[in-house]
C-alpha cells in the first residue's frame, strides 16, 4: 500500500506541476474566477502546505512549519516559485513516506485530526483524495482562465499503471 500511495500523490504532484506550467501567464494563477473561492495559486500553496505538514513534517519529522492562512491570504508569487514548492514538496513526500513502514499504516497517526483519532493508512489515503480534489480544481480554474478545454491529462492511465505496482 506504501508503494501505491507514494506512487499516486507522485503522479498527481507531477499533474500539479503540469497544470502550473499551462496556466497563460503567472497572473492568471491568482485571478478570481465567477463562482471558485480560491485561485489556483492558492490551491498550489494549499496542497504543498498540507501535505509537507501532514506527511513531510508530522511522519518524516522535517522541519517544515505550516502556515495555513498564508496559503489561501499570501500575496501572489510567480509560477517559478509555485513549481520550486511543488518539487520541495514532492521530495519531502517521498522522503517522509520511504521511512514508514507497512505496519505503521494500521497505528494511529501520530496526531488528533478535528478531535477524532485515524489509522495512519486511511488518513493517507484521505490526504491522496484531498490532492486530488484540488487538484481538479486547479484544473478547471485553468480552464476557465484560459478559455481553454484543453487537458494536461491530470489522470492519464499510463501514469496511474506506472504509479502502483501490479
């Protein structure tokens, strides 16, 4: 399970990553869009924020301090940046999940979540769900920016076939 998780948050970051890279210019990732809360710019912080706290900080025990309202209130920062914390976050990611082991998914995670207690596993799988819904909203927030129906194919079954093992 180990294998399958760290294979698809790598394959839904290096979407991310895509989804950056399409945007038609480094202003169009914070730009409000009629209806959607949050600019992509901002869901790009969110995600990088989240999983190097939940995983890279919390169960590979980085260094990483989270700021979550500078997430979604921070001032824009270029493309550049965005793709650089993208990367840092992938590393982490890995690096946390390569040090777990298999019996470690069926231990509580390490800390209380909304005053409930979870298996390491499930709240695992619940922060992969997490990037991936986000990760459509980076999508369509591209999208409508661009006005553009085209796809950087986020979900493309020949990354999920090489992402888990057979």
């Amino acid at each position: 399970m180990l294998r399958s998780l760290a294979g698809l948050v790598a394959r839904d970051l290096r979407a991310l990553r895509r989804e950056v890279e399409a945007y038609p210019t480094d202003e169009s990732l914070w730009l409000a869009a009629p209806g959607a809360p949050n600019p992509g710019g901002a869901l790009v912080r969110h995600l990088c924020g989240n999983l190097q706290h939940f995983i890279g900080a919390v169960l590979g025990e980085s260094a990483y301090q989270r700021n979550r309202e500078a997430e979604f209130r921070g001032p824009p920062v270029s493309r550049t940046a965005l793709l650089a914390e993208i990367d840092r976050t992938s590393e982490a990611v890995q690096t946390a999940i390569a040090r777990l082991t298999e019996a470690q998914l069926a231990t509580p995670y390490p800390q209380a979540l909304a005053a409930s207690r979870f298996d390491t596993g499930d709240f695992l799988l619940h922060l992969t769900t997490h990037l991936a819904y986000h990760l459509g909203q980076v999508d369509y927030h591209r999208r409508l920016l661009a006005g553009s129906a085209a796809t950087v194919n986020a979900m493309a079954i020949p990354e999920l076939a090489s992402a888990t093992p057979a």
